[in-house]
C-alpha cells in the first residue's frame, strides 16, 4: 500500500506536470552556476536564493558539504560548462549537534555493532561561519575545480529566510 | 565586485525574507522523509515532488546516486528520525552521456594532467530506470540504513514535468 508520502507524491507530481510547460530547457545551466548547500528540510533553495528552472545544478548533502559535493561539482563544472560555486550553510544545523562518536554509537544501537567501521566520518563541523570559510577555502585550493571559478560563502537564517554573504 | 549570480542572491533573497513566516519550525523533518535526487538544473523537487517547507531532508547529487547519499541518508535517518526514501532518477540525465575515461580526459586538459587519479571514478550509469532499481536494491541491502524503512524508486520526465514510480 502506497504511504503518506509516496499518495502525495503521486498527487502532486499530477496537479505540476498538468501546467507544465519547461519541458524544452537544455541539460547545461543556462546561467552557468552552482549552488551546494544542505539537505535540511527547512530550505527552499529555488525560492530563497532566486533560482529559475534551468538556471544552476542543486547540490544538497548534510551540512551542506564541499567535500562531499566534490563529484558532483567536478561534473558540473567540467562536463557540464558551470563556472561559478556558491556555497550556502545556515544556521541551527544539525551537524554542528553532534560528534562522530555519538553518531556511531546510535547507529549501533539502532542496526547493531559492526555495520559501520568505527573510523567512518560523518564529517559533523563546529561553526558554521567558519565551516562555510573552510569550504570555500578548500574548493579553492584543489587542484581539480577550474582556476578561475567565482566561489563565495553564505549562510542562509532559518529563523527569519535571510541569506548572508560570508565571504 | 558581484557576478550576476550574486546580485540575483542577494535581491532574491531580501524578497524572500520579506514576506518569510515560517521560521519556528523543527529541525526534524515533520513528514520524516528524504528524497534523493539528481543535481540536474530542470529538477525543482518542492515544486514537482510536493514538498512543503520542512517536511522533508532533500538530498542532491548528479545522477540523484544513492550511494554518494549515504552519509547524509545515516545522518538523516539516526540523528533526524526519518524512516522513508524517495528516490528520483530523471530523463535526459548527463550521467548517461560519458565515460570514466571522457570525463578524466576533459579535466585533464581543463586543469592539467594528474590532478585526479587515473581511478577516480564519476559514477556514470548506462540506463535510467536500471539505475533506478539497482540504487534501491543497494539501500535495502545496506546494513545501516534503517530495515524498517520504506524505500521507493522513481523517474521524473524533463520533457513533461510528471513523475512515475519504477519500483
């Protein structure tokens, strides 16, 4: 039987397709961006950070992770044409809750011991201001993300839908 | 001084805010489930798939892969309380168009011989609705991701905006 969520899906998905009319933008983004920021659920990227369909790849992981967003970014840029990074983190975060050690000890305690190796990094990060600085200053040192990308920091306020350039 | 991408950030953002009420909900996800999807700039998953601010964890990366995911699906799931997967391939996808091969060729000569490993590997899938059931298949066989959990697979269409479950 189908749950909440998938009959919503399904209804939803009906009511959109039934006015929609985008069905001929091109695969690469046409205003040739990128947007990494987290899966948390109480972030809209499209309507808070004004972007069109078509307009830039969505990267969304916990945390709202360079690293992690690696893969996908190198696609983007190199395969896909995108020259510009922006890197949104935002406030209340969960990762800034909670230590590798925690995390596998709930793991543990909800699958059994052993399904994950005690050294796997959830990559948790204690500030997000400075969380956000290190991302960028990361992304622009690797050697594989294209030399002249504009890449720029913000962080995006649950509490009030703001989103604050950082660096 | 700003690109383009930033000024749009920045006015969009303020508009946002403007009118912005929804800003005392829970970090949880109220609906306790995540969706997967790709990265792909013609995918609005609020829009299309129905999602209420809040609801649920999105999570994006090219090819909408489900193993890429899994620290944000753990993270998700045991510190956040999900307990459903929703996950969307799409038509049209730039995953199906290269090679391990292609893509370690075009960086090479973008950035330079060496700057990735000769095994790095994109995560380019042949099929679509293949790629599909192998990703749920692979989370259902995942030991850490939590058994309960219902996991459904799907494909949203660029070309017509509808969104049909494969498995």
């Amino acid at each position: 039987m189908a749950t909440q969520n998938v009959q919503n899906l399904t209804s939803s998905s009906e009511k959109y397709a039934s006015s929609f009319n985008k069905g001929s933008l091109a695969l690469p983004p046409a205003k040739k961006y990128l947007v990494v920021t987290c899966m948390d659920a109480r972030i809209d990227p499209a309507a808070a950070f004004g972007i069109e369909l078509g307009d830039a790849h969505v990267i969304r992981n916990a945390g709202g992770n360079a690293k992690d967003a690696l893969r996908s970014i190198l696609i983007s840029q190199h395969l896909l044409g995108t020259r510009e990074i922006i890197l949104v983190k935002h406030t209340g975060c969960g990762m800034v809750t909670f230590t590798n050690t925690d995390a596998l000890k709930v793991v543990a305690e909800n699958q059994g011991v052993g399904v994950l190796s005690g050294t796997y990094d959830f990559q948790p990060f204690p500030d997000v201001e400075q969380g956000v600085r290190d991302d960028v200053e990361w992304l622009k040192s690797n050697g594989a993300v294209v030399k002249d990308s504009a890449i720029s920091g913000w962080v995006y306020e649950v509490e009030t839908g703001k989103t604050k350039q950082i660096v």
